[in-house]
C-alpha cells in the first residue's frame, strides 16, 4: 500500500477517558507509530472530535465496534452510524465500516475507509466469498479478523492475502491464532494490528505495539524473511521469541520467530501444514518433546537415546530432530556444583539425584546424570509415565507421595509446577529444603519460582532454569542459523527480561 512502503503495527488505543487517549496518542507517536486507531467505543462518554483530533501527530483511524464483534459499543445501531459519519465529517484519516453497513455511508472528503469482518467464535464457511464481496465494496483497504479453532485456520485466512483484488489484513484472533499477526505481514498486509497499552487486552490474541515495534521488528519483514518459532501449549509465557528475534537480528539477520501454540495431538498436522509458509526450524516445549522425536523422518543420536526432542530442522522433504536440552542442563549442573572441603567443586559422578516429572525435559536431564556415573531417582504425579521412565533408565522410582522420603545430595525440578502462572505453587514441600542440598528448578519464568525462593531461604544451593535455558538456546540458534549463538548477549535479554524492575532495552526508541 502506498500509504506504508514497510509493513507498520497500527497502535490500538481503547480508554474510557479523552484525557488518556490524546496523552496515549503523543505517546505512541513518540515511540513511532504511524497510524493509531481509536476505539471509540471505549469511551465512556460521546467523542470529542475536536479535541481528539487536535495536533494529531499521526493518521487517525476511528472504530466504533460492536459487542458481538468484541467492542464496547452500548448505544444503538443508528446511533453508531451517526457517530461513523460524524468521524468522517471531523476528518479523520481513516475509517473502520462493517461490511454490513458499508453501504449506508457514503465516502466523504479525503477519508480512507477499510471494510472490516470479524467474527469472534470462528470462521465461517463461506469466508473465501465473504473476502471476495468485502473486496467489490467501495472500500481502501478489506480487513478479516476471524478466530482460530484449529491450527490449520491460521494457513487458510493467510491464503486470503496472495494478490488480493484490493490491499487485504487478514489474521486470526485468539491463541492459536496470534502468529498471523505477524506472517501476514510477510504474506503482503500493509499493517497489524497491536494494543499499545499492554494491560488492555483489545482482542483475543493481539500482541502489543512495543513488542512488534522492538521484538519482532515488523518494518523489516519482507517475503525473504526466515521464519522459526517455539511450539507448546501454552506458550504465552515463553521468552524464546526474545532472545531468538533479538540474537538474529543483532547478527543482520532477514529472519523472524515467533510463538505457536499447539495444542496436544496437533503436532503432525500443525507441522505438515506449516510447510506451505515455510518454517525452517523450530524450539520445542511441554507436552510435545515425545511426540517432535517420534513424527521426525532423521534424529539425531541424543533424541534416539532420549525419545524427545526439543529442536526440528525442517527442509522440504524431511524434518530433523535434535535435543539440545541435555547437552545444556548437564553443562549448567558442572559449571555449577557446590564446592567441596578443599575449595575445589565436587565430582558430579558422586552425587544421589531426584528427578520430580518424566517429561521431555526428566528425560533428557536423567540420560544425561547416568551417562555422568550420577544414581538418579524418579518420581512423578503420574506414577505410570514415571515407572516407565524408570524402567527404561533402569533406575529407582519411588512413588510421588513418598518424594520426601528419598534421601539424596540434588533436586531437580523438571515438572511445570511453580511455571507462570502458578507462582504459589512448589513441587517439594520445604522442610525437604536443607543446607547445602543442591536444588535445580528448570523453570525460568518465572526464575524465582517459590522452590527456589524457599530453597535459597533454607541455605540450599540454587541453580535456576535461566542458565539451562540460554545454554540450549544458544545451541538452537547455531542449529537455526550456522552461525556462532552471541550468548553474552543472549544472558543480557534475558536477565533484563526477568527483572523486576524494568530496564530500558538498548534498541527501544527513546522516550
């Protein structure tokens, strides 16, 4: 669109009061944005057009949404319509009409109008159609938002966007949709959508202005750019899209990755679906470690020993798994063991390990102990997934209501419990917590997870899931790119990410 040569995050403000809104519209123009659309339907009392429009500092779009398309609109429908025209005839720059009353407001003066769909429940049968009638309206731009219910949706509303009669947003809303928020820009939409105030939640899956702005980097994606991304369910909490968009871009890479949440079962088919955009890799998580090894044509030789695999290469023909999770949490036990009487750090081979979880993550961590001479136990809230697990590394499982009874020198917690968002959540009870027991939680979103604020306070010796993770990240980032991983910078994101008081990024526009 001639309007924005680069793709561009539109900045979506939606408050009660015309006070914030015209402070949150010079902020964001502050912090580059080029267009801000208005959800005038938020406010609690009639526009102001004069007030709002007032030493704009960038194009205006104005939205009155309706409730059962996710807006806040409470008056009538005629009202709404006079509202629409009176946002015309105050001159804003653009204009969001439904496709249902398009033609009941004429096109007024130098006003841009997008004719909109959205559907809020899922999609309908007929959306090619509905694209098709939206395009032949009197209209600048066609914008389709419609909900995700399955993870081929998000492959099927993209299709909209190759050679579109006029200029098309299309993506889907929710979870499982929020990735199209971002491919479509690679697939031709002049703009995404994002919430610049990231504690007003706009619409089901929406990803905040500051985050396309300075994580994903949106103005820099075109049709080359490589595309990777970390599947789980859920995946919301993850950092890897942080410390891999970062890493590639800091390393002037045309590259971009991003959260896909799969729900369990969907593997396969989400995986075999994604070849047509392509992904070339992708970071694995919880629940689908077991099941990225087994769907793989070639694996390598940890993920034969360990059945998981935390990594997929993808090419045209065949998908590759590797596990990067042992290499990394064994590197990070070493370089972290307690030390002994003489000052030097203790022999891992000597040491009696509990391992809470048989997941993907139990799995790797417990090869890797016994392949170091190290005499590991297992235990888990599902006993059957544990015994087997057990069985397979012929070691000792116990019961999960008899955990505290193990007697061992190391904890390992590779369960999600105390994961975000369940903070008041501890696997272990903390009497089991003494001086000098070396305790290791995986979980590094939180890092500080109630085990390991109660292990710290008990004078336990604590390793956090940070140091695991950028380790194994680092070593994904080198499968991804075949290019040396920048870990000082890597621990740099991440610390800055995890801390509780913010700390403004070195590439974040100034304020």
């Amino acid at each position: 669109m001639a309007d924005f040569p680069t793709p561009i995050a539109i900045a979506v403000i939606a408050r009660t009061r015309h006070k914030m809104v015209i402070a949150e519209i010079q902020e964001a123009a502050k912090q580059g944005a080029k267009l801000i659309e208005l959800r005038l339907d938020f406010l609690a009392k009639s526009p102001d057009f004069k007030r709002l429009l007032h030493n704009r500092p960038c194009p205006i779009l104005a939205t009155f949404r309706r409730p059962d398309e996710g807006g806040r609109f409470t008056g009538t429908e005629e009202q709404r319509l006079m509202l629409i025209r009176h946002a015309i005839v105050a001159g804003v720059d653009y204009v969001d009409i439904e496709i249902d009353i398009i033609d009941q407001i004429p096109r007024f003066g130098k006003v841009k109008r997008i004719c909109s769909y959205h559907n809020m429940t899922g999609i309908p049968e007929k959306l090619e159609l509905i694209h098709q009638q939206m395009c032949e309206k009197d209209a600048d731009i066609v914008k389709i938002a419609v909900t995700a219910q399955t993870v081929t949706d998000n492959l099927r509303v993209m299709a909209l966007l190759k050679n579109p009669p006029k200029p098309t947003v299309a993506l889907c809303m929710g979870d499982l949709g929020t990735c199209t928020r971002v491919l479509g820009l690679r697939a031709g939409m002049p703009f995404t959508y994002s919430t610049f105030n990231k504690n007003r939640q706009i619409a089901p899956g929406i990803i905040s202005f500051q985050e396309l702005q300075n994580i994903y980097k949106i103005e820099q994606i075109t049709p080359e750019t490589q595309v990777f991304g970390v599947i789980g369910d859920p995946i919301g909490h993850s950092l890897s899209p942080l410390i891999h968009n970062k890493s590639m871009r800091k390393l002037g890479m045309n590259a971009v990755y991003l959260p896909f949440r799969v729900p369990r079962g969907d593997l396969p088919t989400f995986i075999e679906s994604m070849k047509a955009v392509p992904v070339q890799g992708y970071s694995v998580t919880i629940p689908h470690k077991e099941a990225a090894a087994k769907l793989a044509q070639e694996q390598d030789p940890a993920v034969k020993l360990i059945g998981a695999a935390n990594t997929l290469l993808a090419t045209p023909t065949e998908i590759r798994a590797v596990n990067t999770d042992m290499q990394a949490a064994i590197k990070a036990i070493k370089a972290n063991l307690p030390m002994g009487p003489d000052g030097q750090p203790g022999l891992l081979s000597s040491r009696f390990a509990l391992i809470l979880g048989a997941g993907g993550v139990a799995r790797a961590i417990a090869h890797g102990l016994l392949a170091e001479g190290v005499a590991v136990t297992i235990t888990n809230r599902t006993p059957e997934r544990g015994e087997k697990l057990a069985q397979e590394l012929s070691c000792k499982f116990v019961d999960w209501n008899a955990r505290h009874n193990v007697v061992c020198d190391t904890l390992i917690n590779c369960t999600s419990v105390g994961m975000h968002p369940n903070l008041d959540e501890s696997p272990i009870h903390q009497s089991f917590l003494k001086p000098g027991l070396m305790v290791f939680d995986t979980i590094y979103t939180p890092e500080t997870t109630l085990l390991v604020r109660e292990a710290r306070e008990r004078g336990c010796h604590v390793l956090t899931g940070v140091e695991m993770f950028i380790r194994q990240a680092a070593l994904q980032f080198e499968l991804f790119t075949g290019k040396t991983a920048p870990i000082e910078y890597m621990t740099k994101i991440i610390r800055r990410a995890l801390s509780p008081v913010h700390e403004p990024d070195d590439e974040e526009p100034s304020k």
